[in-house]
C-alpha cells in the first residue's frame, strides 16, 4: 500500500498573507513588481495587470499565446503575460490551488533564473487551507505527443512523477536524465534550484529574435564552447534536465489541477508540454476528476 504522505494536503489551499517581490523580465528586459494574494477556493490561480485597468487572466491553457522559449497568456483584448512556468512550476508543486497575481509589466520576473526565490516567497507567505476537497486529474489512458525524435507522454500512475531526458551537444552536458516523484519537499531540494541556461554561441541569434534582453549571469546560466561562464559554476551536475523539467512542470500546471500521472519527456519543449496539455483537455476519456477520498482509493488499489 502507498504511503498517502504523497499527497500531503486533502484539501485546498491559498497563501496565508500577500507577499512581493520585484525584478526584470528575462527576455523584454523590463522592471516588474509582482504580488500574490490569497483567492478563495476554487478560483485557480489568475493573474492580473495591475497597469492595465486591473485585467485578469486565467492560468489556464485555454489562454495560452506563445509557446517558443517562454509560456506566454494572452487576454481576448489582446493583453499578454509573459514567461509564466517558473511560478506556475512553483505554485503546482508546492500545492497552492488559489492565487491572485498581481503584476505591473508584461512579464514575470526572472530573480536568479530559479523557481527558488518563488519558493521561498512561498514559504514566507505560509499556506491556508480551506474546507473544499482538492480535486485531482487522474490519467487513465497514456497520452502522448511526438515529432522530431522528441516525445512528450503520460501514462497512468497512483502519483504525480517526471522521467526526463535531454541531450545536448555541449561537453559540459551531453546526455541528461532525471526520474523524481514529485512532492513540495523534493520539489524545492532538487527542481527549484536549477536555473534557466543558454550557450554563448546562440546569445546573438536570440537577441536578434527581440529575446533575453533581460537575461545575465545573475540570472542564467551560460555555457561557452567548453565551460561554465558563470563563476559559481553549476549548482547540479545535470541542471539543464533540472531545469527542463521545472519548465515542464508550469506548463503542465495550466491544466488548472493536480495530476495523478507519470510524465515521461524526451527533448520536449513548451510547444511540445502546452500540445500535451490540449490533447488531455480534448479528449475527457483520457481522466477522471476526483477529489481526495476517491483519490485515496486508488493509491491504496
């Protein structure tokens, strides 16, 4: 029998009290305040521009833009929200079901690159629980996604895990895989710390593309031919598959409900993760919602 430890809370939950943090964005480069605030139940997390008569955008993959080399919202009156995994990735793992998201630009603040210092935002706002179940997307069937040798699936699992893989043809990185169940614990000691990278030998191509005008050595890794520039080097020897896999968690996220299912990623992407995610909503036989009693059961079968 499972230990039901795994799912921590039956419950949903808000943070306790606002907090705030501010920053840069990562690839427009500017300033951004950013603040979350408890929501009620079933609200879901929903962001807000505060700079554009207080709009609200669901975090939800019903709004989903832009899908290139950030997760980007987009309002039906055309206004955008920029680089959304990170705290997304933070907010699903460490099971915060409701949140308002108020921010002052257009995209989130990138901090050191991390989903670490939303962590610890997190733990500095604590967490309130409230009276209704929390509901989980069980998968019953696999799902799965392909093209270009690269494969995004999801397979039925009595617990929310990540099998990761990624090759790059970098000495310093090569080939990368990962294999984690996913709890707020594990989740902060071995996703949150990995930070977002890059390779010297690309920087000008992005640039080129209106990209990472925002981006440094204080908050990216950077990879030249042959070593780490950064001159704290890496935090984990396989950071980049550390990383990839807190992208794919915030896109995942935008289902809007914990998952009970094995993701399996193999060079996927944010167009791949976000063409995942329509397919499950596509198709309500690949699922089942159920909140925690019935979840409960089938951890224990």
């Amino acid at each position: 029998m499972l230990c039901l430890k795994l799912l921590h809370m039956n419950f949903e939950t808000t943070v306790a009290r606002p907090v705030e943090i501010e920053g840069i964005g990562l690839h427009h480069g500017a300033p951004v305040k950013l603040r979350i605030r408890p929501a009620p139940p079933a609200t879901g997390i929903v962001f807000i521009r505060t700079d554009l008569e207080n709009t609200r955008i669901p975090a939800s993959w019903e709004y989903v833009e832009r899908v290139s080399y950030a997760t980007s919202l987009m309002h039906p009156k055309g206004i955008f929200i920029s680089t959304t995994e990170h705290l997304m990735s933070v907010l699903y793992s460490m099971q915060i079901d409701n949140a308002f998201i108020e921010l002052d630009n257009l995209e989130l603040p990138i901090l050191d690159g991390s989903g670490l210092p939303f962590v610890r935002l997190i733990e500095q706002a604590g967490r309130k629980e409230s009276r209704r179940l929390r509901r989980y997307m069980r998968i019953v069937k696999e799902v799965k996604v392909e093209a270009n040798g690269k494969s995004v699936s999801i397979l039925p699992a009595d617990r929310f895990q990540l099998r990761c893989r990624n090759v790059f043809n970098h000495p310093l990185v090569g080939e990368q895989n990962l294999q984690i169940n996913i709890t707020p614990a594990s989740y902060a000691r071995e996703i949150a710390p990995a930070r977002t990278f890059g390779f010297e030998y690309e920087l000008d191509q992005m640039r080129d593309m209106g990209l990472i005008r925002g981006a440094s050595l204080e908050n990216a890794v950077c990879f030249s031919r042959d070593s780490v520039v950064n001159p704290g080097g890496l935090r984990f020897s396989d950071e980049c598959c550390r990383h990839k896999a807190l992208d794919l968690i915030g896109d995942l996220a935008l289902i809007g409900l914990q998952i009970l299912g094995c993701v399996v990623a193999e060079k996927a992407g944010h167009a791949m993760h976000v063409a995942l995610v329509n397919q499950i909503m596509s198709d309500p036989s690949l699922y089942e919602i159920v909140t925690f009693p019935r979840a409960k059961r089938a951890l224990a079968s």
